[in-house]
C-alpha cells in the first residue's frame, strides 16, 4: 500500500488533463454555440428585420383578432348609403335597415358614443364633430376634389388632409372621405355575428331569449342557423376538424396494421434470414426518410387534394417508423416466457400469441397513441398542403389577410382539438396499458 | 378429496368463464375498431378529390415521371444540386438555430417546473400548461402569422419551430430533471449560490447527456419540419421545391434533385444524430462503472 511518488504523479497528470477537458467543454461549447448564433444572425440577415417588418400587420392583426369594425359607406355618385360588418357581403344589413347608432333619413346621422357624430347631409356633405377639437366639414365632388374645413389652428396628426382625401382616425372610428365614396367605421369588441348572421331571425336576440324560442319548438331552426352561419361557418369547420383527426386516426392505425408484420420480419429474433430482415430495414429507412413532405406531394398527384392524401402520406412515413420501434421491442422481449409456453406444447402461432404478444402490447400501445397525438398536429400541417382538414380552411383565411378574427378562431380550435387529443390519447393508454398489467 | 376436486371443477368453470368474457369484450373492442377504420376510410374516400381506387394505379405514375426525366438529364443534376445547396444549407440552419433556441428556453422552463428545483415553486403549474400549450400549437399556425408580419424568409420559421421545440423538450427535460442528484445543489445552496448558479453547476452537468440526446431527436424532426415550412412560404429548399413543382412536367429535374437532397440529407443526420446518441448513452455507462 504505498504510493510511489510517481504513481501520484502519474494520478495528478491524469487529474489535470481531466479538468482541461472539462474547462475545454464549459467554455468551448458555449462559445460554439455562441459563434453559431452569431452566423445565423448575419446569415438570416436578422438586423435587417427591422426594416422588414410589418408593424401594421401586427397591428391589424391584433386588433382584428378581438375585434371587428362595422362600415357605414355612401356612395358619392349615386347618394346610396348601407351599412356593413368588416364590409362583408355577408354582413350588410337589408337596404332601408341599420343598426341603432345609425339613422338614415334625408340626413344621415351616425352616433359614434362619447359624443363623436359623423352626419352625412345632401348632397354628399360631410360633416364630423369631435368633441375637444371642433366640427370638420367636407364636401366631396367631381370636380374639385374634397373640399374640407377644419377649426383653426394647426392640423393634428390623427387627420390626414390632401386634395382628395381626408381620413380622420379617433379613439371612437374613423371617417375616410374621398371622391367616389365617404366611409365610416366603427369598432367593437369580440367577433361579429359569431352566432347568427343578420338574415337569420335570431340576430341580435340574448342568450335566454334564443333558449325559451329553442324550448319552444324552433330547436331546429335556431340550430340551423348556427350551424350554416355563412361568416363562420360553423358546420365547415366542425368537418374540417373531423377530417383532421380523421386523417391522424387512419395513418396512425393503418401504419400500426402496415408496420407489425413487418416488424417480425424485420426482428433478429423471429427473423431467421439476413436478407430479409435487411431488406426490411431498408424499407423501413426509405419510408421514413422520405420525409411527409414529399409523400404528400407524390400522393396529391395520385389521390388529388383531400383528407385520404393526407392519411395516406402519414401512414407510409409512420409505417417506416413504427417499423423500425416495433422490431425493436421485438427483440427485447423476454424469452423464457415463450420456453415457457413452447413447454406446454403451444404450435409456433399459439407461441407468438401468448408468448410475445402480451409482452409487446404496452410498448407498442403507448407508442402508437403518442404518435396519434403528435399526428393530429402533423395532419394540421398537411392538411394545409393537400387541402384538407383545419389547415386548409387555416390558410384559407390567411390569405385573405383580413379575416384575422377567423384566423385567431381556428387557431384556438386547434389548439384545443391537439390538446383534447393529447389527453384522450393519455387516458386511453392509462386505460389500456393498466388493463393489461392486472389482467393477460 | 372430493371437496377438492370439486373446488377444482368450480375454479376450471369460472377460468373459462372469465376467459369467454374477456375474449367476447376483445371481439367487441375488435369489431368496433375495424368498423371504425372501414367507416373512416369510406368517408375519407369519399370527401378525397380522388377516389383511393382509382388513383391507386396512378400512384407510381408520378414517381415514374420524375424518374424518367431525371435520369434523361442526369448529367444535369450535379449542377442542380450545386444550386440548390444554399437552400439546403438555409433549411438545415432553420433546424439547427430552432433546436439551439428552443432548447435553450426548454431548459430554463424545464428547471422551473421541476419539483424541487423550481425558483418559484408555486408557479410550477403555470410554467407546466405554457409549456402544454406551446407544445400543442403546431409550426404551421405561427409561421403563417409570422410570415404576415416579418415577411417570408427563414425567421419566422426559426421561431415557430423553436417555440414548438421550448414546449416539447421542455416536457422532456423536466422528466430528466426529476432524476438529478439534489446532492449538489443543495451543496452549492450552503455556499451561497444564486439560483442560476446552483443550476449551472448542480444540475446542468449532472443532465447534460441526456438533454443533448433528446435534443440531437428534435433535431432530427425539426429538419423535417423546416422543409415543410418552406413550403408554405418560409424559406429554404420547402420553398424551392415549390416552384420546382409549379413549373411542371419537363421541369421535374429541379425536383428530382431537391428529393434526392432532402432524402439524402435526412437520412444522413438521422444516421449522426443516432450514432452521437448511442455514444452518449454509451459515455454515461463508462462513468458510473468508472
């Protein structure tokens, strides 16, 4: 038991070089990290981002998603005044109607609260008064443009003035006045006619209102009319969502049917040739690294836009990956149970069923309804691509780029449907997978 | 004897008769399954552009198409891939810059939503459903807002991902956490450590490995994810083979060579990622028998 002087040299060098190492890593890889955040700064060009991006967008985009804005427009040609939510076809109110804060008459008086009123008088004149600031008057023509008259003093920014436009923005609207047209618009909170549209009877009636109608025999009426709501579409969406986890449901399930047999020819175990379970393998690679992507892509050309494209694509990549973690499990069972059964007599089928079966079960359970989870996400995503399903309808409405309220709807939709998945599919496996551990 | 025997032929009865039930609710659980299945193809069937029947032949007709064309200018393709190298580069960068971000911010969520570790432990559950709800919203939904206020380009798909990846490692990670030694910290706490430093040196080095596994995972599926963003407007190869696409038949050498890339390239980080993790694991089982 005695330490030579060279041995702790020995021990000390060893030390040393351990500790440089491990300074080496605590320093190294944040620098490398660092130097890589750096190069992805200049290669993203992120400093130019200022320029590039778009506050207006977010801002309409904010504003539209928790709240919308309703027109009141004249046409300056023909003198012809209506009234419409986000100016939307679907939510123009019958000509000669308008909702209370507006009256239309031989002058048209718009009652904008808070004392804001915007009236629009004959002959196309304007005139808006705004408490704190004064009466702005406009008087739109053919000829001379828009003529406006404002207090005196000078022009505060929120009013924007030239030859033929004037645009006045306050906390309570905002009045546009050119050749052609003069526009008012209104905001309020939440999202419009998310229930009932302006041609259904139902518009505008409270909540108890609707119930006692519904209790008292228009049930199916009211419903319907929820349910066809030509802004929101409610009925769409709720198929949209459907073909969604429809999509996940069969990829899931049919690459779990696809993937199983596969998995034994692909197990060392159960596999008695080289070949095959190579072959298998590679197959196994291919359909997994052929990404989503370009399955989706192939399929579309084949199969046309739709849910079946999408269910098609995950189940080929899935089959490659539950493939691969199948055979995996497989070869990680435990052999004596099947001794175990072989010692009783069992044929090779009777083998496999008692012997492996319930050994794999939970494994390949929990797997498939985690990837049933994640895969109602992926069908999102793909949906957007082949047209179908809750992403379409997604990017649908981003295109658009104006009905952001349905945007942030879907948005909160599929959030919720992910969520809803991830706990039925939790549950589900807490069901199953305890089942089996008591009972076979 | 007879008492026994009996018992015997009682326990035999109500064997089979709890096997008979049991093999009737797995026949039960079995129909509904396949009725679903059946059902479910139907409907998509129907409400598909395409019916499954009659595209099913078509199914290698497009792959043939690209094939053909592909190997009828495959002098052509080097250059291609040439061209297209940026874009592949720019889409594996998305993934790589994504899964060092969103790791990043995981780590610290993780920590604090870890029992035991937490600085805040009241606020645990509020970290736990941020990171369930950044989990639960797929890429797609904040790129395509994103690509509406920044713009198009590889950004917002580096944040969607990352902030997909924050709540999906996040989840991961507090599960590792869980197992770390609270040896060190509380060593560290009786030195005085601020909280940051009692996770830096305590925890940190004790998880490393097994954050850089699962990472090195999110990584793999990230690549996949960014190309798919492409598609949809983010930048990188997912954009190029979208106009590779658009310009259509007698154009398909462009996307032959950008399948051959993509394929090519994710079979090979897959192979890395899995070869890096292998040995990690591997690292760890030298260290403890050492």
């Amino acid at each position: 038991m005695t330490m030579t002087a060279t041995d702790a040299q020995i021990l000390k060098a060893q030390a040393d070089s351990l500790f440089t190492r491990k300074r080496l890593m605590s320093f190294g890889l944040p620098v490398l990290v660092l130097v890589y955040l750096t190069y992805i700064f200049f290669s993203f060009d992120i400093a130019g981002l200022a320029q590039r991006i778009k506050m207006d967008n977010a801002r309409t985009l904010v504003a539209d998603s928790y709240s919308y804005k309703t027109h009141v427009t004249r046409d300056n040609r023909t003198g012809d005044v209506g009234v419409a939510i986000e100016g939307e076809r679907n939510g123009t109110y019958e000509a000669g109607t308008s909702p209370a804060w507006v009256s239309l008459g031989e002058e048209t008086v718009i009652d904008l609260d808070d004392g804001h009123v915007v009236t629009f008088g004959a002959d196309n004149f304007v005139s808006y008064e705004i408490p704190g600031y004064g009466l702005v008057t406009a008087q739109p023509s053919r000829s001379a443009g828009v003529q406006a008259t404002f207090p005196e003093g000078e022009l505060p920014e929120w009013i924007n003035a030239s030859k033929n436009r004037v645009a006045i923005t306050t906390e309570a609207g905002r009045l546009s006045v050119t050749r052609n047209r003069t526009e008012v618009f209104r905001y309020f909170m939440g999202w419009e006619l998310f229930f009932f549209t302006l041609d259904s009877p139902y518009h505008g009636l409270g909540f108890g209102e609707v119930m006692a109608r519904a209790l008292g025999g228009e049930a199916s009426d009211v419903w319907m009319d929820f349910w066809t709501n030509k802004m929101w579409r409610h009925g769409d969406v709720a198929w949209a969502l459907f073909e969604t986890i429809l999509m996940a449901f069969l990829g899931t399930m049919g690459a779990a049917i696809v993937a199983l047999p596969l998995a034994f020819m692909a197990a060392k175990n159960f596999s008695p040739f080289v070949i095959l379970r190579q072959v298998t393998r590679r197959f196994f690679d291919f359909f997994r690294g052929v990404d989503a992507l370009i399955w989706t892509i192939v399929l579309a050309r084949a199969f046309g836009p739709g849910p079946l494209t999408g269910a098609l694509a995950i189940l080929i990549t899935d089959t490659g990956s539950f493939g691969k973690m199948f055979s995996e499990a497989l070869e990680n069972v435990d052999e004596k149970q099947i001794e175990g059964i072989q010692s009783t007599g069992a044929k090779p089928v009777q083998r496999h069923r008692f012997g492996v079966i319930p050994q794999v079960t939970p494994v390949l359970l929990s797997q498939i309804l985690y990837y049933l989870e994640s895969n109602t996400r992926s069908a999102t995503i793909i949906g957007a691509i082949t047209g179908g399903g809750i992403g379409l309808m997604l990017t649908q409405a981003m295109i658009t780029q104006k009905d952001w309220e349905e945007v942030a709807y879907y948005i909160v939709l599929i959030v919720l449907m992910v969520m809803a998945m991830d706990w039925f599919s939790g549950w589900l496996r807490r069901k199953l997978i305890a089942g089996d551990e008591s009972g076979r | 004897m007879a008492d026994l025997s009996g018992s015997v032929t009682e326990i035999r009865a109500e064997y089979l008769a709890l096997t008979r039930r049991k093999r009737l609710m797995d026949g039960i659980i079995l129909i509904i399954f396949v009725a679903l299945m059946v059902s479910g193809f139907m409907v998509a069937d129907s409400r598909n552009a395409g019916g499954f029947w009659s595209g099913f032949h078509r199914f290698f007709d497009f792959p043939k198409e690209v094939l053909s064309e592909a190997s009828q200018k495959v002098g052509e393709l080097p250059g291609h891939f040439v061209q297209f190298l940026p874009s592949l580069i720019e889409t594996i960068n998305i993934a790589g810059a994504s899964t060092l971000l969103g790791a990043m911010l995981a780590m610290v969520l993780s920590l604090l939503s870890t029992r035991g570790l937490a600085r805040w432990p009241r606020l645990i559950p509020v970290f736990r459903r941020i990171m369930d709800i950044m989990r639960a919203i797929p890429e797609i939904v904040i790129a395509l807002v994103l690509i509406f206020v920044l713009g198009g380009g590889p950004v917002p798909a580096m944040l969607a991902i990352a902030f997909h990846t924050a709540g999906a490692l996040g989840k991961l990670f507090s599960e590792v956490n869980e197992n770390a030694s609270l040896k060190p910290v509380e060593g560290l706490q009786s030195v005085g450590a601020s909280w940051a430093q009692r996770m830096w040196l305590g925890v940190i080095p004790q998880v490393a490995p097994n954050y850089l596994s699962y990472a090195l995972m999110r990584f793999e599926i990230n690549i996949r994810a960014s190309a798919i963003l492409g598609f949809v407007g983010a930048g990188g190869i997912g954009y190029e083979l979208k106009n590779a696409m658009s310009w259509g038949q007698g154009q398909y050498g462009q996307a032959a060579a950008i399948f051959l890339l993509l394929f090519f390239s994710i079979v090979f980080f897959d192979q890395i990622s899995s070869l890096l993790r292998e040995r990690l694991t591997h690292g760890k089982k030298d260290t403890v028998s050492a």
